[in-house]
C-alpha cells in the first residue's frame, strides 16, 4: 500500500487536526507564569504553563508561546504525571535520527529546532490522559541590545484563554544603577494597567504583573479568548566612567562601552534609492514620507547626497553638498517626485554612492551609505558574488554600507551579506502601515556617529569577541567579552582607542576597578560570552565558504551542544523515556505522519511532533510548521496550499488545490502576457513547470532543471545561471531562482527543495499598472471583518460569511519560506470566483 502526502507546511506538528485551535472547554490553563531576570543586561526567561484535561477522555494538550528573535532556547521539560521530561540539545541530525528512532518505537517525541536567524512563535503538543495535568518550562535567553538610549524587555503573553493564576515576575539588577524604567506595550493599557506594579530601588527594579480574569479581556488587543500582546520593560542605565562597565567572573569577562557627553561627529551620508516598478503603490509613497522627515533631521554640519535608480541612475546632485535649509528644501522637492518605474540594478547604483563618498573626503567626519531596496538585481551586473566583490573593492574599508530590504520580496541573505562584507548591518522594513516609521527609526539609530574606527584591547585577553568597530552611535553600546589569560586579573587591562572628530581618544582609565561577580553568577558572564561568540560566527559563517566555513560550523555547533542553545546548527530533543507506552499510529519517515483515512477523523490519540524554527527574515518572526498526512488504500493527488495576504496587518487567507491541475497564473491582455503553471502530482509541493506565452509566437517553458525558448522557429535551451533576451522579454537564471520582466511586469520563479525534491513557485514581484491583469498572481490582498469567534469562527468578506478554522500554510514566495497563520477556507470563498475560472486545459 502506497502512502499519499498531504503537504500543508515544511516541518511541523505530526497531529490529525494540527491546524485547528484547541476549544477551551478541552483544557483548562490553570497557571501561566513568565519569570525574567536581568543582570547586566543578559536576560534569562522562563514560562511556565499548566494545563489540565478537564475530558473524560485522552486529549492533545499545545503550549504555544512567542519569543524574542535574538532569544536562544537553552531549555524545555514537560511534567506529566510525576515525571520529568527532558529537552537534550543535540547537532541537527542526531537530532532527527532520535525524533526518528523514538517514532519507530511507538514513543511520542517532540524535536525543536533552528534553521534561519530570528523566531517567534515555539509550539509543541502532547497527549494527556483524561483528568490529568501537564506543565510546560522553557527557558530561554538574550542579550538586550541598546537602541536609542535604551533597553527593551519584550514578554509576550497569549495564553488563548483568561488564566486565574496568571503571573509575570520581572527583576533587573544592574550593578552601575539603573537610570529609568518604564512600562509600555499593549498589555500595559486600559484596566491592565491596574495590574502591574513598578518598584525601583536604585540597582534593582521589580516589576509584577498579576491580572485577574477580567482584567484579561480588557486591553488593546484582549478578548474572550484572553490576552494576546506584549508587556514591554524599557530602561537604561547610569554610566558613571568613560571606559564603560565592565565585569568578570570565573575566569571570563563583559564590557559594556557607551560613553557619554562626547561629541558628535558630522557625518556624511548617500541615499540610494530603489524607484523600480516593483516600489509601486504604497511602498514608494512610504519611502518619499521617510525620506522627507529624514532630510528635515539632517544637522547643517552633515553633508548629503541622494540620488533613485532603476535601470538607469537619476540624480538629485551629483557630489554632496552641505545639510543647509536651501539644500534640505531642494532635496525634499526632488523626494517628492521620485516615480516608480523600470528595472533594478543595484550593482551600478551602490558602486555610484560609494564614488560619492570617495569623492568627498572631509576631515573629522563619518561617511555612511545607506541603500534602499526592494528586489533582487535585474539590470546591469545580475550576479550575485559579482556585484560583492565590485561592492566590496569600492567602499574598501573606508565607511559602513546600511542595506534596508523593503517588502518579502527581496533577497535578503544577498543584502545582508554586502552589508556585513562592508561593516555594516542589513534591515528587513516590512510592508506594513508604518514602513514609513521604520525607515526613518533606522536612520535614527546611525544619524549620531561619536566615535569612529573604535579599536577595544585587552591585554591580558583571550578568546575575544568582535573588537573593532567602524563607528560607534549615540544611544547604541559596544558589548565585548571574553576569557581572561590564566584567569589572572592583576593583569588583565582594559583600553579603548578611537577617533573623535579629528582626534585619537584613549579610554583607559588606570583607576577603574574591575569588578568580580564571585561565585554568585559564576556562569552568567560565561554565557554571555557563549551567547555573544554564537550569534557573531554565525555572521561570520555567511561571509565564507568551503573549509573556512566548516571549520567555523563546527565551532558553532560545539559551543551551541556546551551550552545547551538551540541554534539553526543544533536541535533540542524531547522523549518519553523508553518502554512506556504510547500509541502513535504510524512510523513516519522524517517530516511525515501517517493516520486513518480523512473519512475518520481522530481526536483522541498520542501523536508525535517534529518541531523547528524557520527563521524566515520575514518579520523577524519564527513559525511551526504542520502537516497531515493520510493513509489511502490508493494513491491520492496532493492537496497544494495557497495564500492570499490580507490587508491592515491581518490574519492571510488560505485555500486548497488539489490533484495536478493547470493554473491560469496571471494573464495582461494588453501585453499578450500568459503564464500558465502545472502543479505536481503526489511528491513535491509547487508548480513542476511553468510556461510564458508572449504574444503569438515567443513560448519560454521553465522546470526546475532548465528553461526552454521558442522563439518562432528557433528553439534554445538554458541549464546554467544565464541571461538572455528574446523580444520586450527578459530572463535572468540564477541558482534558485528564475527572473522573467515583460515591460511594465515582472514575475519570479523560486526554486525549492523538499525531501531533496525540486519544484518552482512563481510571485509576482512588479505589478502591471492596467487593472485588467487576471489570474492566481493578480489577487488583490484581502479584506474581511471577523464576526464570530465561538462556537465558530466566521468571516464576512464582500457581504459573504463563511466558516473558517485557523491553519496555517508555508509562504513559498520568499526565499526562505515562514509558515503562517492563516484562516483557511474553501478556494470560491478566497478568490470570489469558481476555482474552475482559474483552470486551464494546456499549459
């Protein structure tokens, strides 16, 4: 008997109804706790969360929280009828073949695991007896980073129901004093705000937050269902010497840089930025709001220049020019007209700011390059590591390049590694109402250079972390820790050496002490280090490439297993001891679960959960990916996912196709622009070929092996990364994607992999600006109201109400796909229109 497939996500919960909501009525959270300490900024968080089956029957209990992107879980145990469960962090694949071997065993287990750089959501089930409890622990830790003169502590309560022992116990302690400390986010409004208590005694601070149940339903973002928001911590603290805090304990140490009262240095900064066809709408109408507001903020002692590209450069002026009010005002006319339009080549572009730069060399001043993007490279130099090297043999050392990655769209791992080649940072702005805030917050945070070419030594020293910076920022910190030779501090000097102005600056201060934690936190500075080291060979690991780059692996993976964090190298494993028995219905091969036929729909049984973080650049967010499976007497077609984005930030709206069907992707008349897609049958998850038809006689087939011409009668074939032009069209090979413009359109076809399976999904990156285009591409974002969220959940959407249950889908447009919540419903719901409009009989 064959198996078919049913694919909803990547990697997820192994469960029969994995995409639904628990009902209340089937658990009860009794307890919720969140338990943060800070000291010295490095904060360590444990929820905890206990829930009871209140059935007369076995029932799949989820814990399901949020955490902050920077976090790394260093633990997770359950608690179920007087036994412990323990998480093991292991290296990934040992990780997988005991998720594996446990299955094969009739053993629920639960596999956590990283693969990209930021999360969010941690999700996890387990089966609980009738009448019995279950307690989820997870800790997990972060450096807080300093942004604009402050600290941010996020906790994220969503409990999905009002909890009557609800509690958040937050303690800092900072041994140089904390300066302020405040309250905000959305749990702090309305009758919450009641409920916190804020207690400050010079180097500590206590915060309590114990709502009652209906205190639980009245803030900003609560509701029957409880709360569902954040409670944020933001403070500083006071810096009494220049050279900074600096602590140690057990051999290891941290210091904390962030002078105060030194002088800022004038700056001289290029914007560069991306008026392509695809910044059409809302995108380029945000970008011109930022850049006004920017422009406004500039000093007179700044010197700037600006100038759009598309294919072609336009320029506002074509060297810098003095931050004067005749300028600025010139300047915010020209931001005002920049027009969307033509193709994207970023290569020219970044090598033009930084011949602006160069050109402009001024004394006791910090030059800064700040791109704005939101696509791939079509024009011009197309290749990738060229435009790096181009890039990198430009700018030289001489001043950061800040690359900010407007929309999904972009690649960001292309921006990111150009800015980290260029001592700068890559920023994903999201597409949402206050892209325009985001912009202008990001400049905030780089518009205040005080020091540059920042050296930190430490004789006495070992085993550093990141000791030279190019510019240090009003309101940021430099954080460096490391290991102290043969743990001797008699020895062991601080110094810091920077330029000022114009001007060598020497932090040393003689008559600093050194402070020694003892052995009260003997690990904390330890893992500070641990933490700090992780995070910076990661960045590393991206810049390299062959052995360089194992070697560096490697050392992530071996301080990731000492210290116990999940890390995208490393995965944490949880399984029932063995010999106990527990039902699991098949032996799934990995990423797959197997249950009765969908006609029999199991709600009682133990299931086993394969969980991992798919660190998605996209809104710095983490997901859980599911999937079902089911076991059919034949093989059955497989049932492909599609998402339809929603506007106003909410929930997308999700449907199904099923079987290999032809689908009529986008089609614009007055162009004679087709494209057609073909989904796979039973292996894959996408489209195994799509076919563009341009007016009459142009036919480009694309599958994921290589892309096939016909140009009337001539028939070409392209297999490697390639470019080349046939008509008003265009095509641009790359190794995991294919990029197709027709004039005023633009359409991307990203090559996945999955279970070592190829297939395509195409997006629609430049939207044609006629409203008469068609077609799956052409979807117009969602917009619906909720009505109903008990017994059942409802959508109105154009004067219809339709039943929806909560699911979620993996968004293939991007090249390292999320999973996302979406409200799933039947297909003639989401697209208005019978599924059949939307078919075609040849490709």
């Amino acid at each position: 008997m064959e198996r078919a497939v049913v694919r909803i996500t990547l990697f997820g919960l192994l469960m029969a109804l994995a995409t639904t909501l628990p009902n209340k009525d089937d658990r009860d959270i009794y307890s919720f706790h969140i338990n943060s300490t800070v000291s010295s900024r490095y904060a360590t968080t444990v929820i905890t969360s206990r829930v009871a089956n209140r059935m007369n029957e076995s029932k799949e209990i989820e814990f399901h929280v949020r955490i902050p992107k920077n976090a790394f879980i260093s633990k997770f145990r359950m608690f179920i009828e007087g036994q412990m469960y323990d998480g093991v962090v292991k290296g990934k694949e040992s990780a997988r073949q005991q998720y594996t071997e446990a299955v094969s065993r009739g053993e629920s287990a639960g596999l956590v695991s990283s693969v990209g750089r930021t999360l969010e959501e941690f999700k996890t089930s387990v089966t609980v007896a009738a009448h019995k409890k279950v307690t989820f622990e997870l800790t997990y830790e972060e450096l807080l980073k300093r942004t604009l003169g402050k600290y941010e502590l996020q906790i994220h309560a969503r409990p999905m129901q009002p909890v009557k022992d609800f509690k958040v116990d937050v303690y800092i302690n900072e041994k140089t004093g904390i300066n302020f400390i405040e309250i905000k986010g959305g749990l702090s409004t309305k009758a919450l705000a009641n409920a916190i208590t804020k207690t400050h005694a010079d180097k500590q601070a206590w915060v309590y937050f114990y709502p009652t149940e209906d205190q639980q339903k009245t803030c900003d973002s609560c509701g029957e269902q409880g709360m569902n928001g954040d409670l944020v911590i933001v403070y500083d603290v006071n810096r009494d010497t220049s050279l900074g805090e600096i602590k140690t304990s057990d051999g290891y140490f941290v210091h904390h840089f962030a002078p105060s009262s030194l002088a800022r240095i004038p700056k001289n900064v290029v914007f560069i930025i991306d008026q392509s066809g695809s910044m059409h709408g809302k995108k380029i109408q945000q970008t011109r709001i930022a850049l006004i507001h920017i422009l406004n903020d500039l000093a007179e002692e700044d010197h700037f220049g600006l100038f759009t590209f598309d294919s072609n450069l336009f320029h506002w002026k074509r060297e810098l020019v003095q931050a004067n009010k005749e300028n600025v005002e010139s300047a915010k006319t020209f931001a005002r007209n920049i027009k969307d339009s033509g193709a994207t080549d970023i290569n020219e572009a970044v090598l033009e700011g930084a011949r602006m730069l160069n050109a402009h060399p001024r004394e006791g001043s910090a030059s800064i390059l700040i791109l704005l993007t939101d696509g791939d490279p079509t024009s011009g130099v197309t290749n990738l590591e060229v435009i790096h090297s181009n890039v990198r043999q430009a700018i030289a050392d001489k001043f950061p390049l800040y690359c900010l990655g407007f929309g999904f769209d972009v690649n960001f791992e292309f921006l990111e590694k150009m800015s980290l080649q260029n001592n700068g940072v890559a920023r994903r702005i999201y597409e949402d109402s206050d892209a325009d805030l985001q912009l202008k917050g990001f400049y905030e945070e780089v518009a205040t250079p005080l020091l540059i070419d920042v050296t930190m030594i430490y004789n006495g020293g070992t085993n550093l972390t990141q000791t030279n910076f190019s510019q240090f920022y009003n309101g940021s910190e430099i954080v460096v820790a490391g290991q102290i030779t043969d743990n001797d501090i008699e020895t062991f000097t601080p110094q810091v050496v920077a330029i000022s102005r114009s001007r060598k600056v020497i932090f040393s201060e003689i008559n600093t002490t050194v402070e020694s934690t003892g052995t009260v936190s003997d690990s904390h500075i330890q893992r500070v280090w641990a933490y700090l080291t992780v995070k910076q060979l990661l960045e590393k690991e991206l810049l390299l490439s062959g052995p360089e780059k194992e070697n560096v692996k490697k050392e992530v993976l071996e301080l990731s297993l000492k210290y116990n964090f999940v890390t995208p190298l490393t995965s944490m494993v949880v399984t029932k001891p063995p010999g106990e028995k527990t039902d699991v219905l098949h032996k799934p091969k990995e990423g797959e679960a197997h249950f009765q036929p969908s006609s029999s729909v199991l709600h009682s049984h133990p299931v086993s959960a394969i969980i991992d973080y798919e660190y998605d650049d996209m809104a710095d967010l983490l997901e859980v990916h599911s999937f079902i499976v089911p076991d059919r007497a034949t093989e059955a077609p497989l049932s492909h996912r599609f998402l339809l984005k929603s506007e106003n930030l909410s929930l997308p709206l999700c449907f199904d196709v099923t079987g290999d069907v032809r689908l009529k992707l986008l089609h614009h008349p007055t162009r004679e622009l087709s494209v057609n897609g073909e989904l796979d049958s039973v292996m894959n998850g996408g489209f195994k070929k799509i076919v563009i038809h341009l007016n009459t006689d142009l036919h480009v087939e694309v599958d994921t092996n290589e892309i096939i011409v016909r140009d009337g009668q001539t028939l070409t074939r392209h297999s490697g990364q390639d470019v080349f032009t046939a008509g008003s069209l265009s095509v641009i090979k790359r190794d995991k994607e294919i990029d197709v413009a027709v004039g005023d359109t633009r359409v991307v076809i990203l090559i996945h992999v999955k279970d070592g399976e190829k297939f395509l999904w195409p997006v629609l990156r430049q939207q044609p600006l006629e409203d008469n285009v068609t077609g799956i591409l052409a979807l117009k974002p969602a917009v619906y109201e909720e009505l109903q969220q008990t017994p059942s959940i409802k959508l109105k959407i154009k004067d219809q109400e339709v039943d929806v249950t909560r699911a979620n889908a993996v968004d293939y447009s991007i090249v390292s796909p999320p999973t996302l919540d979406c409200w799933l419903m039947p297909a003639e719901s989401v697209l208005q229109r019978r599924l059949d409009d939307f078919i075609v009989t040849q490709l």
